[in-house]
C-alpha cells in the first residue's frame, strides 16, 4: 500500500471516529453542565435533542456543499467546524453551550451525509468493506468517548469545558490527515447534474428512509432509556452504565463485520431481517425477564442495532451508481431518519409517564421494530437508483 493510500484510509478512519464523541461526551458530564450552567433537567436534556434535531435538519445541505467545493472539502470543513462547535460551548453560558453544540451537529450532520459518497468515491470496488471500516469507526468513537471523558476529567483535574474543548484536538488532527484529499483536484467531484430528482421520484429511497429512521428510533430509545429501565428493575447504577457500553461495544465489531459479508450478495434481504430480528429478541427479553440474563440481552441487542445501522449505510452506498447519487439518496435517508429518531426517546418516555412503567413502551418499541423489519425487507432487495442525471 502506497504513502498516499494509507494517508487516505488513515485520514478517512478518524475522520468517522470524529462523528459521535461530540454528541456522546455529553451525557457522563450533563449533572455537572447542568450545576455549573444552572440549567434545570428539561435544559440539560436539551443540550443532546438540539443535537439530534441538527442532525437531521442540516443534512440536505450536504449535496449543495458537494457539488459546490467537493466532498472531500465538505468533509475537511465538516471537521474543522466541529473543532470550533466543542470549543465555543465551554465558553461561559448557556447561550454558547447551545450554540456550541449546535455547530458541532451540524457540522455532523453533514459529514454523515457525505461519507456514504466518500466511500463510494475513494472505494467504489470495497464499498462493503469500508463501509464496516465508517461504520464501526463511529461506533467505536461513541464509546470511547462516553467511556473517557469522566476519567480524563479526573486524570487531569480539569472541569468539563477544558475537557469538551479537548475534543477538538482528534477533530484537527483528522483535519491534518485529510487536507491532501482536499487540496488534490479530482474527477470525483460533484459537479454533474442534480441526482434529487431521480432519488425523490424511487420507491427505493422511501424504503431505505423507513429502514434509517426506524432503526435509528429504536437505537436511541434504547441509548436515552436503557440504564433507567434496570435502575427501577433494581440493578445498581454502575452495572446499569455498564450494560449500555456492553451493548456499544458489542455493536463496534457487529458493524464491521456485517457489511463486509451483506455487501458480497445482491440481496441484503436477509441480513437486514436478521439484525431486525436480533434487535427484537433484545427488547423482548429486556421487557419479559430484564433481571435474568441482562448480559445475554446486551450482547444480542448489540448485534441486532450494530448490524441494522451498518446495513442501512451500506445500502445507501450500494444502490446508486455514482458519489452523487449516493450523497442525495444518504441526504435524504439520514435527514428524514434523524428526525424520526428524535422523537422516539420523547414519545417512549411519554408513554411511560402515561403507563405508569415501561411494558407499555417496550410494546411499543417492538411495533416500530416489526416495521423495521418491513422497511428492511423491501429496502435489502436488489435494485439500482441509476447515474445521477438519468
């Protein structure tokens, strides 16, 4: 392999490492944000919703930025933005936190849209294989994240902002590996004629829309809700933490692994209803018998959730022909799906305010999961979206 080459894979590695910790390194310091700030829990929690929201927002705004500067600029901006997003929200005031992190989703949410293109661009003969590589990179990133800032914080004995700040510090450097991508003119880059139209007018996108939301919905139910369902089922707050960063973990090797075998067959139909599967015997067993074998549940829900997030990237990256068809059908999938997904852990805690506990919920969870399944069923079929124009 080439000095080019593993600059390239290096840079493209930390670039997807940099998609969550600014968003997961929220909640082990939230109590602390909340007291130093003075926010009340409904501001607290809304330092993470204005994130998710951002992230489904902004991600149209992706195809504009590539046909304009590239996505390889895109994606250099996107983490240069990011940088600035972490640093400004350690800033005194509440004003600036939201902002901050804000500028930071948004950032995100367009350097989401753009590393299905990404990989189609640099990759176009290891689509499947790179698409695990992003995809159990931004698992990965999450955990470490959440699993790190608290003991950074106390290794170092700084507060929460200098060690918010500190995650600018992978951002630039991601920054530093990609700049010769972005200083290097291509052919790749995405000045041709606008793919919207032929990705809004296919069936396909509205069914791989449904897939990234709902198993975006179903993740994050489980990411806001999961510890405090074990805290009332009577399991000490440590373990409950733990169970969540079982769970993650779990997922960074699912991901990698499941695109590199879904991405080898014409139709990902049975892998996706697979993972949608797995997912469902996790929920059911947290539901029915949550103290019995919480490990077991953790380690299957893992798989179930890890798989169908790699799965719904890598069909994105399969069914156009082109980066630009790619990037449009991953705007319109992603933007959409985040939505969706920032309502679940609203209505899922809705629902159990009005039930009185989480059997209610938990149902409920496994209906959206039965659509899931649907979603994906359709969605994981062969077809093509066409070259971008057609």
């Amino acid at each position: 392999m080439s000095l080019r080459s593993v600059v390239l894979v290096a840079g493209f590695v930390l670039a997807a490492l940099n998609l969550r910790p600014a968003i997961a390194g929220v909640s082990p310091l939230l109590d602390e944000i909340m007291n130093d700030v003075g926010l009340s829990p409904a501001g607290g929690g809304a330092v993470t919703t204005v994130m998710v929201v951002c992230l489904g927002v902004f991600g149209p705004l992706t195809p504009l930025l590539a046909r304009r500067f590239g996505l390889d600029r895109t994606l250099l901006a996107g983490l240069l933005v990011i940088a600035a997003g972490v640093a400004l929200r350690g800033l005194d005031g509440a004003p600036v936190l939201y902002l901050g992190s804000a500028l930071a989703a948004t950032a995100i949410a367009a350097m989401n849209v753009a590393m299905p293109g990404i990989v189609k661009q640099h990759f176009p003969t290891r689509v499947n294989l790179m698409t695990g590589v992003y995809v159990s990179s931004v698992v990965a990133g999450a955990t470490i994240a959440s699993a790190l800032v608290i003991p950074i914080e106390h290794a170092t004995g700084y507060d929460w902002r200098a060690v918010s700040a500190l995650l600018a510090v992978p951002a630039l450097l991601a920054a530093l590996l990609w700049l010769p991508q972005a200083l290097r003119e291509r052919e790749g880059t995405q000045n041709g004629p606008r793919p919207f139209g032929m990705v809004l007018r296919s069936r396909v996108t509205w069914y791989v829309t449904a897939l990234m939301g709902l198993q975006s919905l179903t993740f994050y139910v489980m990411l806001a809700w999961l510890p405090t369902i074990y805290l009332e089922a009577g399991l000490p707050a440590d373990q409950a933490g733990y169970l969540l960063s079982l769970t993650n973990l779990v997922q960074v090797g699912t991901s990698l692994a499941v695109p590199v075998l879904a991405g080898r067959r014409a139709s990902q139909v049975p892998y996706v209803v697979g993972a949608g599967v797995l997912t469902v015997l996790g929920y059911l067993g947290v539901l029915l018998a949550p103290m019995a074998a919480p490990w077991l549940w953790m380690i299957v829900l893992g798989i179930g959730q890890g798989a169908s997030f790699a799965l719904a990237l890598l069909i994105i990256a399969l069914r156009p022909a082109d980066p630009a068809g790619v990037t449009a059908l991953s705007a319109v999938a992603q933007s959409v799906g985040y939505v969706i997904a920032a309502l679940g852990p609203l209505l899922f805690g809705f629902l159990r305010e009005l039930s009185g506990g989480w059997t209610v919920p938990l149902t409920a969870g496994l209906g959206v999961l039965a659509l899931q399944i649907l979603a994906g069923w359709f969605a994981g079929r062969p077809a093509a979206l066409g070259r971008a124009g057609r």
